[in-house]
C-alpha cells in the first residue's frame, strides 16, 4: 500500500495517488472525508499486477480520515500520515495530511 502526493503550483489542490496491493480482490475503493465516504466516487482501477490504483485531487491545507474498501472490508493504509479514533466506526481511521 502507498499513497504519493504530487502538489499543484496552479491550484489549491494536491493530486493523491493511492495505491494498495490486492491480487485476489475483485473490486476497491477510497473512501474519506474528501469525496464523503462514497464507495462510487472512490473506485480503484485493478491494474495487471493485482495493484489497484487512483488518483484524486484533493482540496491542500487540510488533513483527511480515510481507508480503503476491499471486496467490501474497511481497510487502513499502513503508510497514513497517522491515524485518528473514530467513535461511529468505533475503529481507527488513516488520516491524509497535505
């Protein structure tokens, strides 16, 4: 799993690449505070390797709770910029800072 973040001289926004290894799943998503934890606006492309892979302009300046959806299983991204409580979900979510 990975996340990069390339940053936009001309816009507020960052490009985020997200990135998590899942050979025998058939489908992923991001979901978070930046695309309002919608399993459709964060869909994954499956890339050959078994890597899904996207990349999402996100709003800079902000820090966002997020985690990955795998084959319907809510899934923390080991490499966050660290991670937060949430009580409705009564686990912990990754967070995104950029």
């Amino acid at each position: 799993m990975a996340i990069k973040k390339q940053f936009v001289k001309t816009k507020p926004v960052c490009k985020v690449t997200f990135s998590v290894a899942a050979k025998e799943a058939s489908q992923a998503s991001v979901v978070g505070d930046f695309n309002n934890w919608s399993l459709e606006d964060g869909v994954l492309n499956k890339l050959k390797n078994g890597t899904f892979k996207g990349v999402f302009d996100v709003n800079k300046d902000a820090a966002y709770e997020f985690k990955y959806v795998i084959d319907g299983v809510f899934v923390n991204e080991p490499e966050a910029d660290s991670f937060k409580w949430n009580e409705f979900a009564g686990n912990e979510n990754g967070v995104l800072v950029v």
